[in-house]
C-alpha cells in the first residue's frame, strides 16, 4: 500500500493519464508558472518583513498626526447627491 491506501501502480496509472489530457509542454509550463508565483510570494513576504521593521521605529505622534488628517479629510467630504428614499 501506498500513500493514503494508493498504490504505486495506481499513482503511474493517474501520472500517464495526465500526460496524455495536458500533454509535457503545458505541464512544464505550469510548473514553471507555479515556481514563479512561489519565489514572487517569498520575495513578498521578506519585504513585508523588513517593512515591519522599519516602521516600528516610526514616531508614535507621526502616527496619530496622519490619522488626524485623514479623519479631517473625511469630514470635509459631502455629498454630491440627494439620497431618495421609499417608504414600503
């Protein structure tokens, strides 16, 4: 018995099928694809990381000052038209 109650044979049977609906240029291409995003997503992830650090050493008060702002620009937008609305 083989992996989750699959034999070897059973896994080649499904290997051969597999080749035979995709064919080896598009598998090679897929798999080539799946590599790219893989290394893309890692290559995220540590600038995710080293962004993480640097903005621990942010200034506290910077933080707040931005949300202060932000919350100012909230307020000053109104609306550009009448909501209508039906009583049922």
């Amino acid at each position: 018995m083989g992996v989750g109650g699959i034999s070897i044979w059973q896994l080649l049977i499904v290997l051969v099928i597999v080749l035979l609906l995709f064919g080896t240029k598009k598998l090679r291409n897929m798999g080539g694809d799946l590599g790219g995003a893989i290394k893309g997503f890692r290559s995220s992830i540590k600038e995710v990381k080293a962004g993480d650090s640097d903005s621990d050493s942010e200034d506290p008060e910077t933080a707040d000052q931005q949300a202060e702002a932000t919350q100012d620009d909230l307020a000053d937008v109104e609306a550009t038209e009448d909501v209508k609305t039906e009583k049922v």
